[in-house]
C-alpha cells in the first residue's frame, strides 16, 4: 500500500481512471485480455473437455491458472505507451504498470468465489 491506495484500488483505477480525470484509464488491459481469450477459447474449451473427468474444480484450477499467468505476463511485458522519462529515471526502467510488483503479487484467480489462488 500506498498513500492508503490498496493495489485493487489502483488497479481499478488503470481500468477505469479517475472521476477527475488526472489519471486517464488504461483499457489497453482488456483490449489486450479479450481478443487473447477470444483467439484461445478452442484451447481453453479443450482443456476443459480433456479434463472433465477430474472434477469441475480441477478444470477450474487449470483455466483460472492458465488465464491469470497469461494476464501477469502481459503485465510483466507491457510497453507502450511508455512512462514518461521522469519516472524511467525515478523507476530505472520502463514497465508503466511495475514499480515494486505489488499488482502481479495481488493478482489471483478464484473458483466460485470460493478461495484465492495464485
């Protein structure tokens, strides 16, 4: 945390921006996640046809796992739009949505609502 901002907050606020307007949303999170869900359903239908058998929580843990570390390493990778040469100073590189990982480390996948895995 800070500045008493949990990570949700500002994740909420990448999304979303603020009702001010001083920090502009960064939609490019789902434009990003949905065309990859789109261009990966017949995988990802798959992977729960194939694995059925094992129970409906086992396919959950497997697509959830598979959907959350896809969506880390977007965030991991993205670059554009850049930060601004001030904060690549300040940061000592460019990744607009890493300071200290506290947004990859808080994110998680849940089954029915039931629980919280990484």
């Amino acid at each position: 945390r800070r500045s008493g901002m949990s990570v949700a907050s500002l994740y909420g606020i990448l999304l979303e921006g603020t009702s001010d307007g001083v920090i502009p949303p960064r939609p490019v999170i789902e434009e990003f996640m949905n065309p990859w869900l789109e261009q990966n359903i017949d995988f990802l239908s798959q992977l729960y046809v194939d694995n059925i058998h094992k129970g409906e929580e086992f396919v959950g843990h497997m697509v959830g796992a598979v959907v959350n570390n896809k969506h880390k390493m977007f965030i991991a990778e993205f670059s554009s739009p850049e930060n601004s040469p001030i904060t690549v100073k300040l940061k000592g590189f460019n990744n607009p949505f890493i300071e200290k990982g506290d947004l990859i480390r808080s994110m998680f996948y849940s089954i029915n609502g039931n629980g919280r895995y990484v």
